[in-house]
C-alpha cells in the first residue's frame, strides 16, 4: 500500500521468496551447525593425533567456507532483496523496530566471516591451540547470529506483547523465542551430519573414512530427540489461533506437523545406512538423498511456521496482502485504490473495471498468487466461479477459513477484482441466455354457482419449493405436502371430513397420483411428502405442473367436485455460480455432476468428510441425514444459511435469489403473490442474509450445538443493532404470523415488515392456521404461501395460480373476497366486517 509492486505474473512473491529462504535456511542451520562440527572434530585430531582426520577437516573446511560464504552469502542477499520488493511493509517494519537486533547480526555475522577466513587460510600457518581458538570463536559468532535471527524471525509469529508496546525486549524473548532456538540448534547440529557425509566418503584414508562416516551418523542420530522434542514443544506453546491454524484450519500443514518427525526418522535411517554400506556407489546417491530429505525436512518448518501466521505475514500487525491492520478502517472506508499510493487507478468507471480490478489484484492476491505458475495459480483456483460467485468468494474471504485475509476495500472494488479475475483473466461473464420460459395454458373447471352442492378447495403449502436430489446429492427431496377442504355449501356451510374420497393426479400424466386422507385436527385432508418433481419428463423443466383434485362419494363413486392447484417444484438452485459447472437441465435448472462434484470436495477440505469417494462409490449424500437437529452438528437450514451468509453480505433479496428460485428474472419466479406485487421482497419476512442466519444460529445455540458459534462471529446485522436483539426461531416452525402487518381491517397493511416476530410454534403458521372459527384452513382461502392470491405466474399469467378464485368467483383474489361470500354460503352476507378473520377489539 505505501510501496511499488513488482509485477511477478507467473511466480507468486510468496513461492519466490520460500524457494531462495528455504535454501538459505538449509545453508545458515549449516553454517552454525558446522562450525561446532569442524573445531571439535579438529579437537579430536590433535587429541588422537591424527593426521588423516585433521586432513578431513581440512577440506571439509573449504567445502564449508564455499557452501557458506558464497551460496549462503548469496542466497542470503537474495533474500533481502526478494522480501523488499516483494513483501516492503513487514520488511520495513521489522528493520525499523528491530534496528538494534539487525544490527547486532550484522557484527556477529561479520566476526563469522573474519574467523572463518582465517580458520581457513591460517590452517596450518598457525599454532594448533590458536588455530582451534578461532573456531571457537567463529561458532559462537555463529551461534549469536542464530539467537539473534531467532529472536526477530519468531515475532512475526508470535509477537505478544509487543503488539501493543512495540518495545524490542518484548518482542525478542516472545513466548516461541526458547523452543525455536532449542529446535534450530538441534537442525543445525544435524544438518552438520549430513554435510559432513559430503566430504567424508571422499577421504582417502580407509579406516579415517568409517571413522569420520560413522561420526556423521553420530551428529545426525544425537540431536533427532532434541529436535523431535523442541519441535512438540514448539507446537504446544503457540497461542491458540496460531496452533488452530497449523493443526486444523490450514488443509496442508496437519500433514506436515505428522511428516515432521518421521522424515526425521528416515532421515537417521539412512544416515545409518551410509555409515553401513561401504561402496561408494552406493554412498553417494544415499548422501545426496539425505541432503534432498534434510531440505525438505526444514521446508517443512518453514511452510508450518509461515502457516501458523496465516493470514498475516506479521501475526495481528500487518496481512499477508501487506495491509497494515491498523489501516483497515481507513482503506474500508475509502477504498484500496484511494489508499495505496502507487496506483495509477483512483476511481473506477464502466471503461476501466478491469484495469481497475488488475490493480487491486497487485495489491491484495499477488503476495500468494501467481496467475499461472507451480504454486497457488490464480487461474486453477477460480476456474469454477462466474463473476457472481467470484465476488461472493471475496466476499467471505477471511471470515470463516481464517488461512486468506478479507477483502479490503469498497463493494466497488471488490466487484472489479472478481470481474478482472473472471472476465479479465478467464474470459468469462455472467451473462447468460434468457431462461427457457414457456407459456403454460390452464384450463379452469367449471362452477356453477346456482346449482353446485359442494366446493372443493385444494392447494400446496409451500408456494416456492426447491426440488435438488440430482445424481448423488440429495440437498432437497421431492415432497409437497397437499392439502383440501371439501365444504357442502349451504347457509351455514359445512366442512366434510368423512364419507368422501378425495383423489389428486397430475393434469398432463406425468407425476405421483394417490388419495388424500383425512386429517380431523385440522378438518381437512391431505396427501403428505408428494413427490411432485419438476421434470415430468427426462430433460424437461415445468416449476408448475397442474394437479387435478376429486372428491367422490365413498359410497357411491359420485363425482362430487373437482378442481386443480398448481404444485410448485423448482430445480433452480444456482449453486454452479459458486461452484461450477452448468445446469444439469438446459433450462436453468438442476445440479450437475460437475457442480455436486466440487460442493463434495469442499465439504470434505472443510469438514474433513468422504463425501467425494463415497458418490464415487455410488452412495447418495443426503444432506439432512447429518444435519437433522437431533446431534451436535447445526441443523441444515441453520447450517447452509449460516456458512453462506458469511459469503453473501449486504445483498438483500439478491441474496436469497442466488439459491432459491425467487429471483424476478430467473427461470422460476416463484416468489409470485400479492405481496411480490405490492413490492416486497424476501427480506420483509425473513430479514436480510446475515439476519434470518443469526437467528436461527441463535436457536442452534441454545439447542447446544456449539458450532453455530463460529457461523455467527463474522456475521454483522443489518436490521439490528447487534445479533442479540434478533430473536433466535426454529427453521421450518417459527415465521412471522399475518397479524405482524394485518389487522384484517386495514388494507394495504400500514407497516410490511414482519422479520423477529415469531410464531411459537408451528401450529400457529399460516400454512397451518385456519380462522377464527377453527373451520376454514387459511391457505384454502388464500392460496399458497409465496403466491398468495392474486399470484402472477410467469409460466402462466393471471391463471396457473389463481384457478380457484376464478373457478369460483371469476375473479383473482382471495376466494370469499370482495363480497363473494357466495361462493360456500347460499345466502348472500355483507363482507363490510371480517367473518373469518380475527376481529380487533
């Protein structure tokens, strides 16, 4: 933000900068290690007299001293340049508030220098007891230098106090400071091992050359506990985020922690192998080999330790995106572009998006991300998004899989990043052909008001269902539950709950067909768990299939009435925007194998499930069979709204209608009653994302099902002031009733907004209330929820959900309404005051 990027496109800077430390790292735990190996191995040849050895350590020296000095004295300044261009604010951080200690290292590093010179060019020109003087003295430069290092290096992952005081001494002896050093010390004697191994199967000498063999494997076998130990101390002593991190949030370093140890132990083994086996071609590959291991083995705690600091290059103090966090107010509220002093974008238009969101790509991805190359490609990481989903992804960025720091910027912003990587790199959009909506005719049955002995009132409960059981993911089963009413129409119309058989059966011939039984609580019938679906046919899509309904005398078989009711079903669940794919039907609907594909796999990296071998293996991954209520883990409609919401933040009904198939321009448009037409949106019921999530997380919590805890932390309200004002509701059970906005006197309502008004309990919601009389159900009347009447169906106008009102009355609207009371009652009543609806006092 305060520095000029370098544009690395294929090389991300932060696989640049491992690939030089790393090797440099391995050199350095070398250069320490190996000082005390060749004084005391220069010890043991004066105290045995030995000029084969003393010759061993001779050229093992000038091994050392190019090994050292020059590829670690280059890779070293490679480092410094590499974390100056590529990582300036840490850098600049780090060299500023630990000016003293760097320069402390500094002269250490020079005494190693100035003793390892003379060490080696006053080999033999200078008295034996001065000589090994020197190397003492350069192991303890050596040594100091490891201190110093240590102490700055480990507060970028464990800072403490230093966080707030800034003070060197605080930061320094931080809580990692001591097991770190015990577990470096114990690498670099090891490290000293395997070098050694380089020069001493060379020596000429036979018996010199076991001897100085065997006491490689020494320097390797005797430190492993000390690291082994260090290491499970090192771990143990992190802070709890940072051990989090490395043990469980991070998907790579689990396996690491695991490999640490036993590439150790391989590490001995074949050491002990080279110590056995004599030919020396045999020798050499094995020497080389424990070498490759011994990198690998200090890669592994460099990648654990940079893990550990996810998502912070200096843990609490500044992001891996180079974002100091006490700027991220600043750059939240005035975007990243305005921010960052190198841009040559400051505002985004319609022309420059894309350069726009190239910009902001430097600035926040680079450090990890390269666009191509090995490690962390931007291209493979995102190859599933649409635009859509790509700005969902960055917008739960941080929030819940702590290992990437959030989006920093304006809603602007981070919509041109997620258009540069979609459009900009992949040269995708989201523009997509318009839904594949067909004109559905609708034949209403006839009524003859003068004469007709009954009405048959018939519905669905659920106006908007989604139907998503495609191939090996079943996250919404098939099952409407339909209901009737058959009333004998008289003065005082009655409600006929026996003697009667009531059939349904789907119009076109495709679909179940079964009888309705009676339900005496609830004086209607009904058919539970249908399983209407919306594809009647192989690869075709209707959301709205007719069910016609009968009732026949069950004594006679007289045909006493017959209606329809529209059933609704949608496979328009666009989860392929997020995770890929394209739709399994070709007119916008169902999830395809590709899709399901990618939602098992990140379910197993998150959750550590096998939901991809089992789908492989032919097993269907019902989602509500874990997340049924009755365990410790979140209820599904808590879950899947809780994990989600997290992604799709002040969005308001956009939100609901990137999943449920309510969008006005989608392929469904279920969201299609009066009140769609009076204005509102999902969002006057169920409140905002983040909202309709909290509550329900609420009720998790309080049903002890702890791990709704972590769902809500991120979560920000936006109907309320804090999440605890929202009231915790049970999925499925607690809605707001009708009399939140009606007072059945007054129309239109004088406030459409319901969200934290909840029923107690499901008796009370309007799919099962019924009027003040306990005798008419009010979906009868009204129709289903979601396309009360008067409903507009895109599929089929004015008619498809409204067949009864015009069946009955000729008119869209509530049956019984506008003074139609005629339609159950022979004699005419005045509608001026409510007959069914609770009456205000």
């Amino acid at each position: 933000m305060e520095y000029p990027v370098w544009w690395t496109p294929f090389l991300s800077g932060g696989l640049v900068i491992a690939i030089i430390a790393i090797v440099h790292v391995f050199i350095a735990h070398f250069a320490v290690g190996g000082g005390f190996y060749l004084v005391l191995t220069e010890m043991k040849a004066v105290r045995e007299k030995s000029d084969h050895i003393l010759d061993h350590v001779r050229s093992h020296t000038r091994f050392f001293l190019l090994t050292t000095m020059v590829a670690g004295g280059l890779t070293g300044v490679g480092i410094w340049f590499t974390i100056s261009v590529l990582s300036p604010t840490v850098t600049s951080t780090l060299t500023h508030s630990f000016a003293f200690g760097w320069a402390a290292e500094w002269a250490f590093f020079l005494g190693e220098i100035a003793a390892l010179l003379v060490y080696h060019y006053y080999f033999d020109s200078m008295p034996r007891k001065a000589h090994i003087k020197v190397g003492w003295v350069y192991a303890f430069f050596a040594f100091m230098s490891l201190v110093v290092i240590n102490g700055i290096i480990t507060v970028m992952l464990t800072p403490g106090k230093w966080a707030q005081t800034h003070l060197f001494w605080d930061g320094f002896f931080n809580v990692s400071f001591w097991p770190s050093l015990s577990l470096r010390f114990a690498l670099c004697l090891m490290f000293a091992g395997l070098f050694a191994f380089v020069t001493a199967i060379r020596i000429p000498h036979e018996e010199t050359r076991e001897r100085m063999v065997r006491r490689a494997a020494m320097w390797v076998g005797l430190p492993f506990a000390a690291a082994a130990l260090s290491g499970i101390w090192y771990l143990l002593i992190l802070p709890d985020p940072q051990q989090s991190m490395v043990m469980e949030r991070s998907t790579q370093t689990p396996h690491l922690v695991q490999a640490f140890i036993p590439l150790g132990i391989v590490i001995l083994v074949l050491s002990l192998a080279i110590a056995w086996f004599r030919p020396l071609s045999v020798r050499r590959p094995l020497v080389w080999l424990v070498l490759a291991l011994g990198l690998a083995q200090i890669g592994v705690f460099e990648w654990v330790r940079e893990a550990g600091r996810r998502p912070y290059l200096l843990y609490g103090h500044t992001y891996s995106s180079s974002i100091r966090v006490e700027d991220v107010p600043r750059v939240l509220s005035e975007g990243i572009l305005k921010t960052a002093r190198w841009t040559h974008i400051k505002e985004i238009t319609e022309d420059n998006v894309l350069e726009a969101g190239k910009e902001i790509y430097k600035l926040q991805c680079m450090t990890c991300h390269g666009i191509t190359g090995p490690m962390l490609s931007i291209l493979d990481k995102t190859e599933k998004f649409s635009v859509y989903g790509m700005d969902s992804q960055l917008d739960g960025q941080g929030k819940l899989r702590l290992h990437m720091p959030p989006f920093l910027g304006t809603v602007e912003e981070r919509r041109a990043l997620a258009a540069y990587i979609v459009t900009g790199l992949h040269g995708r959009t989201d523009e997509t052909a318009p839904p594949a909506i067909r004109t559905l005719q609708t034949a209403i049955p006839s009524f003859d008001r003068e004469t007709a002995p009954y009405v048959l009132l018939a519905w669905s409960t659920r106006g908007m269902h989604s139907v998503v059981e495609d191939g090996a993911l079943n996250l919404a089963p098939a099952g409407s539950d339909l209901r009737c009413q058959l009333v004998r129409r008289d003065s005082t119309p009655e409600i006929i709950t026996s003697g009667v058989t009531i059939t349904y059966r789907p119009e076109d011939g495709h679909g179940p067909q079964g009888t309705f039984a009676a339900n005496d609580d609830m004086r209607a019938h009904e058919a539970l768990n249908v399983a209407v679906t919306p594809y009647p046919q192989p690869d075709t899509f209707n959301p709205y299939p007719v069910y016609i309904v009968e009732a026949r005398d069950e004594a006679t078989g007289a045909l006493l009435a017959v209606t329809k009711t529209v059933v609704a079903a949608s496979g328009e669940v666009a989860c392929n925007r997020c995770h890929g794919g394209q739709w399994a039907v070709e007119d916008m609907s169902g999830i395809s194998k590709a899709t399901q594909n990618d939602i098992f796999a990140v379910h197993d990296k998150i959750q550590g499930t096998d939901f991809t071998a089992q789908a492989a293996a032919g097993e269907v991954i019902r989602c509500q069979s874990c997340h049924d209520g009755n365990s410790d883990i979140p209820e599904f409609s808590a879950a899947i709204h809780g994990w989600h919401a997290s992604y799709l933040t002040g969005r308001d009904a956009d939100a609901c209608n990137g999943c449920h198939p309510s969008a006005p321009d989608g392929a469904t448009q279920s969201f299609r009653g009066i009140h769609n037409m009076m204005g509102l949106t999902c969002t006057n019921c169920h409140g905002h994302m983040e909202d309709h999530a909290i509550g329900l997380l609420r009720n998790e919590i309080e049903q002890e099902r702890y791990a709704a805890r972590a769902l809500m932390e991120p979560l920000k309200p936006q109907q309320a002031a804090s999440a605890a004002e929202i009231p915790p509701r049970e999925a499925w059970t607690q809605l707001p009733p009708c009399s939140t906005c009606h007072d059945f006197m007054q129309s239109p309502p004088p406030d459409p907004s319901a969200f934290g008004q909840w029923t107690a309990s499901s008796a009370d919601l309007f799919s099962n209330g019924h009027d003040y009389m306990a005798a008419m159900m009010c979906q009868a009347c009204h129709g289903a929820t979601h396309a009360v009447y008067m409903a507009d169906n895109a599929w089929g106008g004015m008619e498809r959900d409204n067949i009864q009102p015009l069946q009955y009355q000729q008119m869209a609207g509530p049956v019984g309404g506008a003074n139609n009371c005629g339609v159950c009652h022979t004699r005419e009543l005045d509608m001026s005051e409510s007959a069914h609806h609770p009456i205000p006092q």
